[in-house]
C-alpha cells in the first residue's frame, strides 16, 4: 500500500524523479494563457484563406496543445471531447462558443432532445476564453466575414476520440466519432 507524498518529501527520500499530477482544467487555462501571451509564436501560424490551420504544441504534464487559425466564417460544428478536460483562449481575433448546459449521456445514444433553456452562448474577445470538463458539449466558430482569429487549445488526457453531432432545433443527433489518427 502507498500513501501520497508531497513533491518535496519525495525529492528528500529519493534520487527518482517525482512525476507530475495531471492538470486540471484551471491549469489548462492557465497555460493557454500564458501560450496567447507570446505574440511571435502566435503570428507565426500560417493562415490559410479558406480553411483552419493547426500546429500541435507541448502542453503541460503529458497534456495535449493546439495553436489554431480560424479564417473569416469557419467554425467546427457541434462535438465534444470525450473524457477530457480542457481550456481555449482566443490570442487574436474574437470567436464565439455555443454550449450546452447540461450533462448528456456518454454512450448508448444517436438522437437527444434537448429541454429548453439549455443553450448557452458567449463571444471571446482577444485573451479571453474559458475552461470546461468532460463531455463538454459545443460549438467554435469565427463569424467574421474578413478577420481571421487564432486561439490556443488544451486538453487532459490528450484526446482519446472527438464525438461529432449535428443539431436541428432541440434535436442533437450523434454523426460521427473521430479518433487521433483521423486529425493528426
């Protein structure tokens, strides 16, 4: 049986290395902050006119990160992200969020309908941006019609699967599960 122990307890009792805890959400948004903040590597993403571009970054403590450039009008349509927790921020431009606000069921379902009042929305202007837990269920998008935006991603545990839904009215229909290998 073992019992937890400080960081500096362990550093005292042995010469291994004291592995790291997982990050939280706060500490996902923490560090898309901090990422945002460095304006050389956020004008250093290419931008493409017509569609999103990526580069993949080393987040904090085995964590997964994304620099993101979202052209005038593009957005990612409905989905979630499985059993992760994670934190976006916009560094340049502004995008907006539209969530659910409520806890739906992880598995055994194609169609759900949704109660009133469960929808919320919220735009993220330049170093502003927001943090969630598992089975967040939303959408990003640029409505811009002529400035791209950029924003910085984190999810813990990197990302196992991203489900995609579409939406008409209440209903949330389950189109599509994505795994690593179909975005990397």
């Amino acid at each position: 049986m073992s019992f937890p122990v400080s960081a500096s307890a362990a550093a005292r009792d042995t010469d291994e290395p004291v592995s790291a805890q997982a990050p939280t959400a706060a500490d996902l948004l923490d560090f898309v902050r901090r990422t945002a903040e460095d304006t050389e590597l956020v004008a250093s993403l290419p931008l493409d006119p017509e569609g999103r571009t990526w580069v993949r970054l080393e987040g904090p403590a085995g964590s997964e990160a994304w620099l993101i450039g979202w052209p005038p009008g593009t957005g990612t349509g409905w989905h979630d992200h499985a059993d992760s927790v994670g934190a976006f921020l916009t560094a340049d431009g502004e995008l907006i969020e539209n969530s659910l606000a409520a806890r739906l069921p992880t598995d055994g379902w194609k169609t759900l309908e949704l109660t009133e009042g469960v929808d919320r929305s919220r735009r993220l202007a330049s170093g502003q941006g927001r943090a969630f837990g598992r089975h967040h269920v939303h959408e990003v998008f640029n409505e811009s019609t002529t400035r791209h935006a950029v924003s910085v991603h984190a999810y813990y545990p990197p990302l196992p699967q991203i489900r995609r839904y579409s939406r008409t009215d209440q209903t949330l229909r389950l189109e599509q599960v994505e795994r690593p290998e179909d975005w990397q």
